[in-house]
C-alpha cells in the first residue's frame, strides 16, 4: 500500500536521520498481500529488496510488527550486504521498534500483545520493557479521508489532490484537523462516500 510505504520510509527517515546512508535505506519495496501462509507472516528479498506482509486474519498491530521486522531485515542488509537473525539484525529492529513507538504508529501494550506466540518473544519483550518514550509529534493534527466506490467522481477527486490505493480500491488524502469540515462539503456536493479518520489510524 502506497502510504504505509511513505510510513516506513518516514519511520526509517527517524530512526537514522544522522546515517549518511539513509538513501539506501529507503530503497525498498514493500508488498501488503490479503493472503494467509502456515510457514510465515512475511518474508524479504535480498535480491531486489522486496518486503512482502501477508495481512489475511491478522489484526493491524500485528501487520505492522511484521512489517518493522522485515524492514529492519533490510536495513541490516543494507548495512552488511547480508542479514540474519543474530545481534546485529536486532539491534536494527530495536533502533526501527523504538521509532515507532516514539512516532506513535504502534503503542507499547498493544505489541506485547501481538507477540506471545512470537519465536523470539522473549528478545522484543526485553526491548519494548527497556524502551524510554520520546514523543515526536509526528503526523500530530493531520486527518485521512478515504473515499470508497469512487468511479464516477474519481476526476474530482484526482483534482483535489486524492491519489489511488490499489490494495484498498478506495481514494486518499491527508488534510490539516480545521480543513476538515471544507473538505467534507466538497465531498458532501460530490456524493462521495467517505471515512475520515486521524492520519496514524492504520488499517490494513
């Protein structure tokens, strides 16, 4: 999905913004498939860079734990031209979980709670109990508006600055908090069905 693409590139951005190699970092592709595998919950290619999340019966806190371990699969490649699950691995996961409970993507309890049945509970629990809060402020006063069943006003809306979310069939935007009475007129005349939501509401 296109904008939790621009999350993990904004997360990765955080976690090494003093890194003369951040550019690299920043150069993956990640793939959200609504599929279910018995062997794994997500998967990276060294090869091209591709992050592949599979997201069928799995609640939103749990995709995005998959989504920062595989992520932090890149990054510790990026680093060393390999990656595996040994310290250095993850120490790049804790440097990417702790991004994301400084930007509030995520909420301490709730990735406790997603990683019970986890191979490596007992790591990410030491991590998340050491973890030291610094707020952020990201995305802070910011709304998406979504707009489903959109074909016959998708011009409107492409002219507003909406852009497509293939994964989702719908249509998105952020807005600023006080813009969004505005922007519901202008979806109101449209006959635009719409859900508006703060922009760290992640839904997969």
């Amino acid at each position: 999905m296109l904008k939790l693409k621009y999350i993990l590139n904004d997360l990765v951005e955080y976690a090494y913004a003093d890194d003369p190699r951040l550019p690299r970092y920043k150069r993956f592709y990640v793939e959200y498939l609504k599929k279910k595998l018995k062997t794994k919950n997500g998967d990276y290619r060294e090869d091209n860079h591709h992050l592949r999340i599979f997201t069928e019966g799995r609640e939103d806190v749990a995709v995005l734990k998959t989504s920062i371990h595989e992520l932090s699969h890149h990054v510790d490649f990026m680093q060393r031209n390999h990656t595996n699950h040994d310290s250095r691995f993850y120490a790049v996961y804790r440097k990417l979980l702790y991004a994301a409970l400084d930007m509030e993507l995520i909420r301490k309890q709730d990735y406790f709670n997603c990683i019970k049945d986890s191979r490596d509970a007992n790591k990410v629990t030491k991590m998340l109990e050491e973890y030291q809060p610094k707020k952020t402020g990201y995305k802070k006063g910011l709304k998406r508006v979504c707009v489903k069943k959109a074909y016959e006003i998708r011009g409107a809306l492409k002219q507003k600055g909406y852009t497509y979310n293939s994964y989702d069939k719908s249509w998105e935007k952020e807005i600023e908090s006080q813009r969004q009475p505005e922007e519901e007129s202008f979806l109101i005349s449209i006959g635009a069905e719409y859900v508006i939501n703060d922009a760290l509401h992640l839904t997969f």
